[in-house]
C-alpha cells in the first residue's frame, strides 16, 4: 500500500484532552503525527480522512491457542484436568496439517475484527499457522511446543533441532520454544527448553501455576512449587513468559518478581475453568511483571483482548481498591507491554513505531459521551466501534471488513462438524 496519510485522526494521550492529529504512516512506520501533515509532505500517499475515529494502540495477545478456535463450544462446563485429558487432547490428535490451517484462520479473524495484530501461539502444526499468520497480515510469536507426554522421543528431538536452526521466520514471525508446562514436561527437557532459550535468545513460553492440583502435584513430584522449579532448573529470568500464574505463593511472586520473569494472565479461561481467580492487585503489589492473553476459544470462549482486559482491571479493583490498576495501566498490559516481550517495536502510537492501530470509531453509543477516551475504551467500549484494524502499515481490516472473511468461516464450520463426527 505505500504510504498513507490518515488525515486528521483524534489522538489521546493518557490524562490528556483529545487532540486532532495528522499521523502519516510511511512503509510499516509512524513518521509524522503532528497537528498538520500536507499531503505534498505525504508524498501521494493515500488520504483518510479520520475525523470519526480516534487512533488507538492494537490489541497484543499475549498468550492463544489460535487454532483451538475449531473447538469452541466443544467441551464446556468442566474443569480442566477432565477437559484436557477427556475432550481436548484426544479431539487434537485428529487434527491435521489443514485442518490446523483452517483453525488459525479462523482464530486469526477473529482476532483482527476484536483489534488484535499479534499473538504468542503454543499450538502444534507451527508451520500451518505461520503461513496463515504471513497470508492475513498480522503478526505473531509461533511456539514450537515441547509436551513429553503427547511427544515421540523423535518428535521432540526433531523441535530442538528446528530451534536450533532457525533465528526468527520473518519480519512478522518470530519462533519461541514452548514448554507446555511443568506437569507435561519432564526435569530433563526442560533443562534442555532453558538451555535452548539461553543459548538461542528465544522466549521461553511455559503455562505455570495454573491450578491448584497443579501445584499440589509439583510440590509432590519435585518438593517445591512449579515457580521454584523454574528457578532451581536455573531458567527463571527475562526471558520467561508464563501463562496463567494463578496459584502464587507470597514466595512465588517474590522469586517472580525478582527475576524479571512476565505473567501472562488469563482470568476469563480461568474463571471458566474454575481454576481460580489470578491475585492480580498482590502481583502488581510484589512488582511482578504482567500483561495480558486471551487463552485459547476452547476455554475462553473467544479471543477479544478487549473483554481480558476490562475483567484484569476489574478483578484488580476488587482485589485491591477501586484506583488499583487504572484505565491507562490496563491498556498497557494488553499492547505495548506483550509487544516489547515479543522483541515488537510497536504497542503506541507514536513516531517511529511500528504502524499498528485501531479506527475506533467515536460515534459508537459506547463512545459517547467522550469525557476520557481511554476510560470510554477500556470500560464501556467493545470490538463493535473498532472500524478498521491497521497492521505493519497496512489496514487489515477496513470498514468493519477482512477480506474472505465469508469463505473463512463457512470452511472453519464445515471442517469443525466433520471432526466432531456431526
Ligand atoms: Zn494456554
């Protein structure tokens, strides 16, 4: 698309008036937000004209299973020891290279029309996912997962190798390795994830601490909760992001905190999965790092980083008063701060960053009356006003519309039916 001047967009900095603003995007950059920006500035870029909408940071999610989205609504009202070993396992051992094609399709659509434009992905079939990531334009963290108990010994051999050979797919895809969590991992594969972290500078993407058997089983197996074991193996630090973190100890949080590590939280699958309430107001209170993800459809049941966040700051506020975890803050967990885990340059809107954003549009009823955007946004908005979706300096989504968006859902239900024998 080239360059693009969307003219006249209504910006807001946190605590600020709303503010008129030209921001002119050339290539997948911000260049120039300023009050003014001539279009023979622009260069003959394209012309928005902006005056409904504000410009706000996209969605980052911290923390999906895209694909997942093909088991929606398939296995509900259960915790999560039985809907992971009665339904949800033995239903992905079915899946296949196209039907994970399929799945991330849909969940990718998803995710565009609720606003998001990156996703960190523990999932199998990487490789169908990255290709549909590259195909619809947004951009993504793909784990290769590393799970003893659904692995070969070859299986898990041939995943190392693959990190080791590789830095990074593209400009959009980048590669994590993907331990699927203390209690699917062994001591000695884990030691090797670290390692490979470490030795290769990759994330290292891990669901901790999500339940309380999980943590009970830990302390079994290995004496110490799995935030200690983390620790003891040597591979709790910076690089860590760790999905989940419900069941902290004031121990827990304290090596946490202290090491860097990030909490991906996830309270609407863990509510759903009764596997309990993250303490969101202790954690911040700890100086824990935290942003936000949505969990897979299978037990969220969508992907809207919109609704995780509204609930992560009300949850805060009941935990730790009504000013604890205020509109701007919450933001934040959900943008710029996945953002910069995932090595994004991206998450504001601000020149030199990486073009991505929503037009929402500001005469939605959520919107008005506009006494504080960010506060309309976070509390009362929902993906409903977000009109076009911007990614890379491309839209993505325009108009409320993402290209064969009728085709991708009508082959996502079709293939959804065949695979649940309907
Ligand atoms: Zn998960």
């Amino acid at each position: 698309m080239g360059k693009i001047l969307l003219k006249s967009v209504l910006m807001q900095n946190v605590g600020e008036k709303p503010m008129r603003k030209d921001v002119l995007v050339d290539g997948n950059k911000f260049s120039k937000i300023s009050d003014q920006v001539s279009p023979e500035m622009a260069g003959g870029a394209e012309v928005v004209d902006c005056k409904d909408f504000a410009l706000l940071p996209a969605f980052y999610n911290g923390h999906t299973h895209a694909a997942m989205n093909l088991l929606r609504g398939y296995a509900d009202d259960m915790e999560l020891s039985k809907w992971l070993n009665e339904y949800i396992w033995p239903f992905e051992a079915k899946l296949t290279d196209k039907d994970i094609e399929i799945g991330s399709r849909l969940g990718i659509l998803e995710m565009i029309k609720s606003g998001t434009v990156f996703f960190a992905d523990m999932y199998w079939h990487r490789e169908q996912t990255m290709k549909v990531v590259e195909e619809m334009g947004i951009r993504a963290t793909i784990g290769v997962t590393i799970a003893d108990n659904l692995m070969t010994e070859e299986g898990l051999n041939a995943n190392f190798e693959f990190l080791k050979n590789h830095t990074g797919e593209s400009e959009r895809v980048k590669l994590s390795v993907m331990p699927h969590s203390v209690y699917a991992v062994g001591e000695k594969n884990l030691k090797r994830c670290i390692e490979m972290s470490e030795q290769e500078n990759y994330p290292l993407h891990i669901h901790l601490s999500e339940t309380a058997s999980e943590v009970e089983n830990c302390i079994a197996q290995y004496g110490c909760s799995p935030v200690e074991l983390l620790e003891r193996l040597g591979g709790l630090n910076r690089m860590v992001q760790a999905a989940h973190c419900v069941h902290f100890s004031d121990k827990d949080m304290e090596i946490f905190a202290k090491s860097g590590a990030t909490a991906i939280l996830n309270p609407c699958s863990n509510l759903k999965l009764s596997s309990g309430i993250p303490l969101i107001a202790k954690m911040m209170d700890a100086g824990v790092n935290i942003a936000l993800g949505t969990d897979g459809a299978s037990s969220n049941n969508n992907l809207d980083m919109h609704e995780e966040m509204k609930l992560a700051a009300l949850l805060a506020k009941v935990q730790g008063g009504a000013e604890k975890l205020p509109a701007s803050e919450a933001i934040m967990m959900a943008t710029a701060r996945v953002a910069e885990l995932n090595g994004i340059n991206a998450g504001l809107i601000a020149e030199g960053k990486l073009a991505d954003g929503l037009l929402v549009r500001l005469d939605n009823e959520r919107m008005v009356p506009c006494h504080d955007l960010i506060s309309n946004w976070v509390y009362s908005a929902d993906s409903r006003s977000i009109d076009s979706v911007i990614c890379n300096g491309r839209f993505v989504m325009r108009g409320g519309h993402v290209d064969g968006e009728e085709d991708i859902l009508k082959e996502a239900e079709s293939c959804a039916a065949r695979l649940a024998g309907r």
